[in-house]
C-alpha cells in the first residue's frame, strides 16, 4: 500500500534558519507528491506539489523536488519567519488510490524570533 | 469566493449525544471529503463523494458514523450515539474532479469534544 513517512516535530529554530524536513513515501504507480500547511486553528491548504519525477515544486520560498531514486519529496526553505510557523503535511496521491490523498503524520515547525 | 464552509466551529456534547457536522463546498467542486484530525491519528479519511456518491467509505469508524450528501452544495456528518473518544476536529475538503490532482481546499475544521 501507500504511505507517507516524515520527520517528527517539533522542529523548532530561530528566525532566518534554514529549514529542512524529510519526507519519504511508498507508492504503486506513479504517484503526485504534495506538502500542505496548517496554520492554528486552520484547515490544511496546499504549498506546493510535484507531479514527476525530477519535478521541483516552489511557493512562498519553500521548494521540493521529487527524487524518485530515493523516493523522497523533502521540503526546504532557506530563511524561515516566525509566521512560518505551522504543521507540515507531506502527502501523496498515486494512480491507483483514486483520488484519496495519503498524508503522513505532520511535523510541527515552531519558529522563534 | 468563499471557501469551503463548515458548521458549529465548536460542538461540547455529552456522550450519546447526536452529533451533527455540516459542510458547504467550494461552488463547482464535485468531489467532496470528510477528514478527522486527532493527535494520537494524525489525519484520518472517513469518507469521501463524487458527484454526490459515495465513492469510498472505509474510513468510517463504525456505524455509529454516518454521511449524506443530499446535493452538490451540502454534506453532512452524523455521529449518533457519541461517544468520548470520536472528540476530535473534524474537517471537510472539496476539489475539481475526482481530486486526482491533489489540490484539495479545506474548511477551517469543527471542533467536537465530547464529555
């Protein structure tokens, strides 16, 4: 079956920091690779995604790119503010699942000033 | 545009209380998702429609669990009896088509907690 494999949170780092979290995933099929935000007291909403291998997926100074040699969508950004902080969603759809994301556990980034 | 709206933002029930969660998709959407958010769970799928259907309802803990969605603008979420632990925030998403591209949009989430 699928799944979604990311780090444990929280992660917690000063204002400017560089910010990375893993994320590795299974799939059958070719899947599409996501990262969701939530924000307190919000619903998730998307960052970004990839949709093939290689792909790079880019919003708001955070990138991914999907290596499918390692089968993993880790998400980065260079400078990170304190309204950065929020729950991170890695998450995959793949050609068989039918419409049904497969999110991994969240990871809880904490940014301080 | 509004987004996806759902409703009470926060429910405080006793157990075997009914529940009932409501949600309004985002106008044009066809395929409608209902999430449950805990901390021991993660995010769970309970059930989700397409074009009002039910398409895949293996999530759904237990009969006591039941979804409707009469029309393409409304869903709803019944859990009678309740019980403690289905306190929980639980939260509808809508996406185009079968969701396939992975973009679903979210409401901000009802909040049950059950005493």
């Amino acid at each position: 079956g699928n799944s979604v494999t990311q780090m444990e949170g929280p992660v917690t780092l000063s204002e400017e920091a560089f910010l990375t979290i893993n994320c590795t995933y299974t799939a059958t099929g070719y899947p599409s690779l996501f990262w969701y935000v939530q924000y307190p007291g919000e619903g998730l909403q998307l960052l970004l995604k990839a949709t093939k291998a290689d792909d790079k997926g880019s919003n708001k100074g955070f990138e991914a790119t999907y290596r499918k040699e390692t089968t993993s969508f880790h998400l980065e950004k260079g400078s990170v503010q304190v309204s950065d902080s929020a729950v991170y969603f890695c998450a995959l759809i793949s050609t068989d699942s039918w419409g049904k994301l497969q999110f991994g556990a969240g990871t809880q980034v904490v940014v301080t000033p | 545009d509004a987004g996806v709206i759902q409703s009470p933002r926060h429910e405080v029930t006793e157990m075997g209380q009914e529940v009932t969660l409501r949600c309004k998709p985002i106008s044009g959407h066809n395929s409608l998702f209902w999430y449950r958010q805990t901390m021991m769970r993660g995010l769970e799928l309970l059930i989700y429609f397409n074009n009002n259907v039910p398409i895949d309802d293996s999530g759904m803990p237990e009969d006591r669990f039941s979804a409707k969605m009469p029309n393409a603008s409304f869903s709803t979420l019944k859990i009678q009896p309740s019980e403690p632990r289905d306190s929980a925030v639980y939260f509808c998403a809508s996406s185009m088509g079968q969701g396939e591209g992975g973009e679903l949009f979210f409401g901000e989430g009802s909040r049950l907690t059950v005493l």
